[in-house]
C-alpha cells in the first residue's frame, strides 16, 4: 500500500503517514466503535437482556454518543498525582499498542512495514505497554491504581514467556519471523494452516496436528492474559479494585486506555490468526483468482484476515461470560505451572518433527 | 530512503500524535471547574488514609526477578530457531541443552517454593524439633509393634 501511495505523492514521508494513519482511523477506530457496542450487545445476549437500545436504531449510535461524552468530560488531575508520569502514561500504552499493528499484514498488499523480525518485533513492543501501566499506576497516587498496575506488570511479564516460547516454536517450524512470510506458507486450503500441521505432509502432518492445536490454546490464553481480559482481569477486577491502574484516568485520556485495550483486543486476534489460522489466506480458492480479476485478491485477503481476527475477538467476548475472574495465585500456578513447562514440551517435540 | 524501521517509527509518531490531539481537542470543549473534593485521590468516597505507595507483596519482585532470568534465555533463543536446521541434529542438540539448563533452574525454583504465590513457610530444622520428633515416631512405632503383637497372639 505504501509503495502504491509513494507513486501518487513521490514524498516518501508523507506517504508512508499516510500509510500508517490507514490502520488507524480505517481500520483501528471504527473497529473500537463496533467493538465496544458488540461487546455490550454480546454479553447482553449472553446474560438475557436487551443491551444498549435507545440511541439509533437498536442501540448502534451508542458508542459516538459516549464519545462525544467522554470529549466533554472534565480532565481532573488530583493535587498529589505525579503529573509529568501522569500525562505521559496514555501515550505510552497507546503508542505500544498501535506500533504493533505495523507488522500485522492486513493483506499481502498492506503491511505497516516488511521488517524481518516481525513476530519478535511485536513481543518486544508490546512491553511498552508494561511501562505505561505502571507509570500510570504509580503516578495515579491511589492504592487501587497501584496494586492494579502491580499485578498487571506481574501478569503481563510471566505470560509473556510462554507466548515467546509458543512463538519460539512456530519460529523453528515456519523458519521465519516475519509473519507476511508465515501467511504466505500456508497457502491454498485451510488444511494447509500451520494449526493443521501446516505444510507437511503425510504421517509427519498427522503426528503434529495435537501439539499445533495445544500451542494456538497456549498461545492465545497467554496474549488473552497480557491484554488483561477476562478471565485474567485481576489488575482490574471492579470488585476489589474499582478499575485498577486507570483508576484516577477520566476524559480523554481514560478513553486511550479504552482505545488501546480494544486494539490489544484485535492485536490478539490478528497474532493468533497469522501464526496459526493462516493469516490472510482464504480457507479454499481466490473469487479474484478464477475469475481473472486480480486486483479482488488483496480485498479478498484483507476481508478474510478481518473476518478471523474478528471472529477472536467475539471468542474473547465469549469466554468473559463464561469464565468467572481467577485469583491471583491461581493465574500464578497457571502460568508457571502448566503454560511454561507444556510450551517448553511443544517447543521440542516440534523442533524435533521439523528436524526429520 | 526510509528503512523498514523507519516506518516503525512513523508509526509510533503517529500514535503519540494521535493521543496528543485527541486530548488537546478535547481540552478545547471541555470544562475546568476544579474543587477541593475533586482534586482529591478517589478512596471510594472516603478520605484518602495514609500513604498511597503501600508496601505490596514482595512476591511481585520474586516473579520480576525469574521472568528476567526467562526473558533473556529466550531472547537468546531467537537466532536459533531461524537457523537451527541448517546445522542439523548438532544445531539442535545444542539448543535443547540450553534448555534443558534453564529447565533444571525452573525446577529449582519450583522445589524451593518460589513458583507459590503464598509461599510455604520455610521448614527450619531446630534440634529441639527434631529429638522429639524422632521420640514421637518411635513411641509410635512402639505403640504400633504393640497393637500388632496383640492382634497376633
């Protein structure tokens, strides 16, 4: 996209802005806009009630209205905050989460930036995050923001290993990092997707198959986890934190903590879907292709990347109403106990079947 | 030229842009009416009590310290995974003693009681617990040759 953008313009600068606004305002806030009335017309569902309903026809204008609301709100900034660390942490948090969307390959055609370490890129940044958390906690002056940042800077750590060895893995298999690269390989038929033991073939695929499907539930219970959603909410667990380390936030700047946690939310689906559930590959033939239309197959590629990276997002919407909040120890002994030592197993027994 | 890094960085230019003037927009509508209640930290209503910077859990520290450790070995790792096949079964063997290394300082940690969240309190043989533990047991045991004996005849 940004090669077809820089022969319009011919100044490299502007265009790759231009480049890297599309994700933003084409891609992440409409999505946050859907997102967030999906989310209460879901677990409206879920709990029989009837969700959002009076502003728009059935309730879909209830987002821009608390938009417009939130523009309006005071910003209060409490006399003992630490206000240079206060302000600065919603840059942070947003700014770690929407630098990872550069590596996600929405189609073959769009992809922030074709760098080689892409995956490895993502994990790094996505640590950013931490840091703004626990700025924001610690500047807040509020016990709950800081016991919520602790615990969020603790959860976010300790599931970030069994997500790098899951990836570790799919790194040895793939012999890849970046995950344009990993889309392209699993080409042609969904049984081609890396879950499905990828591109090999014969008794090899059937062998694999059981460990592929137990690192993409590692992997995505471990991202689950580091974007704080249920059922790993303890940093903001409403009951016994009020809501954790954006506690003091209000405004504008409480809703870039909304806003990052809703792209964090699509950020783990379009991860997911690009390790293992074939990225931005159709599950069977091109429309574009058969019908010798070429340029419907990046439109067809981004919709397919869309509609699985959504499609994980309403599992994440899913599993909040259906799993209750784990105590502290318990997310602990989950992660420690059972995520690192499996991932550790997966990770060797799949460097094993890649070797042979 | 803009290297593929460099559009990283546009990208995180354009987020701090982004936070930047969504919250300058909104400090051009919104009101400013500070009060004293307000500009107090929120306690749910009550006055904030003390100090906010609490102590907290030690165990945070504990989890920080292993994930270091964690983090790094991985981190090394990564250059391995790309290109492990092309040295075959040495390349891989090398890898997995690597991590058969960090496999036996998780196991460490594991037995020590560091992976609990609330940790057991640690078992600190004293003399004084040992003699009458050792008494204790062989009274049992007596106790138990006794009934057994009896059973018998």
């Amino acid at each position: 996209m940004y090669e077809i953008i820089n022969d319009f313009i011919q100044i490299e600068i502007v265009s790759m802005f231009i480049s890297a606004a599309l994700p933003l305002f084409v891609f992440i806030l409409p999505f946050a806009l859907f997102a967030v009335l999906a989310e209460r017309k879901v677990s409206a569902f879920m709990q029989d009630r009837i969700g959002p309903n009076r502003v728009g026809y059935h309730g879909i204008l209830q987002t821009v209205a608390d938009i417009l609301k939130l523009i309006q709100k005071e910003d209060i900034v409490a006399e003992k905050n630490d206000k240079v660390l206060f302000n600065i942490a919603p840059y942070l948090v947003f700014a770690g989460s929407f630098a990872a969307f550069a590596a996600i390959p929405f189609s073959s055609k769009y992809i922030g930036s074709h760098t080689e370490v892409g995956i490895f890129y993502i994990i790094a940044i996505s640590s950013l995050v931490v840091a703004g958390i626990l700025m924001g906690g610690w500047a807040s002056n509020n016990k709950y923001s800081l016991l919520g940042a602790m615990r969020s800077a603790a959860q976010i750590i300790s599931y970030e290993i069994p997500t790098a060895l899951v990836v570790l893995a799919m790194i040895m298999f793939t012999g890849t990092m970046s995950l344009d690269a990993m889309s392209q390989q699993q080409t042609a038929y969904f049984w081609n997707w890396n879950i499905l033991g990828g591109h090999e073939t014969g008794i090899l695929k059937i062998v694999l198959t059981p460990f592929m499907i137990s690192g993409f539930l590692i992997l995505f219970t471990s991202t689950l986890a580091e974007v704080n959603r249920v059922p790993f909410d303890i940093p903001e667990a409403e009951s016994e934190l009020v809501s954790g380390f954006h506690t003091e936030y209000t405004g504008m700047k409480f809703a870039m903590f909304f806003l990052s946690e809703y792209a964090n939310m699509f950020a783990v689906g379009a991860i997911v879907t690009a390790v293992f559930l074939g990225g931005y590959q159709s599950p069977f033939g091109y429309i574009g292709n058969s019908i010798g239309v070429t340029w419907l197959v990046p439109i067809e590629q981004f919709f397919w990347f869309t509609a699985k990276g959504l499609f994980m997002v309403f599992v994440q919407m899913w599993l909040r109403w259906t799993l209750p909040r784990l105590r502290v120890d318990q997310l602990m002994t989950i992660c420690w106990k059972y995520l690192i030592p499996y991932s550790f197993l997966n990770l060797i027994v799949i460097g094993i079947i890649t070797l042979l | 030229m803009l290297t593929e890094f460099g559009k990283i960085f546009v990208f995180i230019l354009l987020a701090v842009a982004f936070v930047g003037i969504a919250i300058f927009a909104a400090k051009l509508i919104r009101p400013h009416r500070p009060t004293q209640e307000k500009l107090t930290t929120y306690e749910c209503g009550e006055n904030p009590e003390g100090t906010p910077w609490v102590q907290f859990n030690i165990r945070f520290y504990v989890v920080a310290l292993i994930f270091l450790i964690f983090d790094v070995e991985v981190v090394l790792l990564f250059p391995w995974a790309l290109t492990y096949q092309d040295y075959g079964l040495y390349g891989f063997l090398a890898g997995i003693i690597f991590l058969v290394v960090l496999g036996i300082g998780m196991a460490y940690e594991w037995q020590k009681g560091d992976l609990e969240w609330a940790r057991p309190k640690p078992n600190i043989p004293y003399l004084s617990n040992l003699i009458k533990k050792n008494t204790d047991q062989t009274s049992e045991n007596i106790i138990v040759e006794q009934t057994e004996t009896n059973q018998t005849t």
